[in-house]
C-alpha cells in the first residue's frame, strides 16, 4: 500500500490561488452591477450624450464588450426587476446560464430554474430550457456538439444531403438529417 504523500505549497502557489479567489468573487459582483449599469444606459439613452447613435456601438467602442452580451445583461437586469428577484438569488450563476434561463422565468418558477442553473452545465441547461419553451420533457443526457470542417465540394455535397432528408425524410432539423443520413447508410450496409 502506499503511503498518502502531502504536498506543502510554498508561499507564491498560495497568493496565486487567493488572488483568483479574490478576482473571482469581484469578477462576480462585477457583472452584476454591470449589468445594472448597462440597463440605465439602455433605458435612458446615455450612449446618445457621447455621440453614440447606437447602444451597440457604444459597448463595443467604449467598453469593448460585444453587443450581444450587452443586450443580453439589460434583458437579465429587466428581467430580474420585473420579478423582483435580487440579485444575490443570480450571482452564483452567472451571466451565461442566467441568460439562458431568462426567456422562461416566472414569479412562479424563478427559483427552480436559478437551483438548476447552479447545478448545470451550460450545454444541458440550454437543452433544458429549450425543451420548457418547447413542452417538451428535455433528454436527460446532454447534447454533444460536434464540430466538423468541410472542403467546399465537401460542403455542398453534405447541405445537399441534409437539405434532401429534410425535404424527402421529414427530417425537422440539420441533426435529426444527419442521424437520418447515417442510420440508412448502415442499413443498406447491413
């Protein structure tokens, strides 16, 4: 059996993992009066004094932050105002997946969805609100995303395909053609 060996981290190992602690909590509070922030600037056309015709451009020029994120923190800050959830109840979770909770959040189910979303990977809690917004019972085992390139015969060659099964195979999406296209193949292969 071997023996259990601790490590003694030495004093520079120590301040490194504080200090990301430290950041990470302000980097938390950080987005959330951001947000806040962003929300008046929004609402109440501040962008338009510095010359700004556009909230967007004015996230992107001045603040370098990307528009969509942008708008995506004044839907989370009016969403929250609406609903009177505190923002303590979100901090937690973060900008990401309170983003994607905040189509679907009621007085009723707030607090269920901001539980899940502690919980959760990004990837499965989108799944899961798209199957709410749909009705629908989400699969319990995350979508995997898969990323594939393509040379340009290649791609005409597989849009073709997937545009065929959508069209002939009632195939409603690109993934459901795609497993359509691969589940026949095996069969003629069989």
């Amino acid at each position: 059996m071997s023996e259990l060996q601790v490590i003694q981290p030495d004093d520079r190992s120590e301040i490194v993992l504080n200090k990301l602690s430290e950041l990470s909590k302000r980097v938390v509070n950080d987005f959330c009066e951001m947000a806040e922030l962003l929300h008046e600037v929004w609402e109440y056309d501040y962008h338009k004094l510095r010359g700004y015709d556009s909230f967007q451009d004015y996230t992107e020029q001045v603040l370098d932050v990307r528009g969509g994120k942008a708008y995506f923190l004044v839907r989370i800050t009016k969403k929250l105002k609406q609903l009177d959830i505190p923002w303590q109840d979100v901090k937690e979770v973060g900008w990401r997946k309170t983003a994607a909770i905040e189509p679907i959040l009621t007085r009723d189910n707030a607090q269920k969805w901001i539980e899940e979303a502690k919980g959760t990977p990004l990837t499965h809690l989108s799944e899961k609100v798209k199957a709410e917004k749909q009705g629908r019972q989400a699969s319990e085992d995350p979508p995997i995303k898969m990323t594939i390139q393509l040379d340009q015969d290649e791609n005409t060659i597989v849009n073709a395909a997937i545009d065929y099964a959508k069209k002939h195979e009632e195939a409603k999406t690109t993934s459901k053609a795609i497993v359509q296209i691969c589940y026949q193949y095996f069969q003629s292969k069989g």
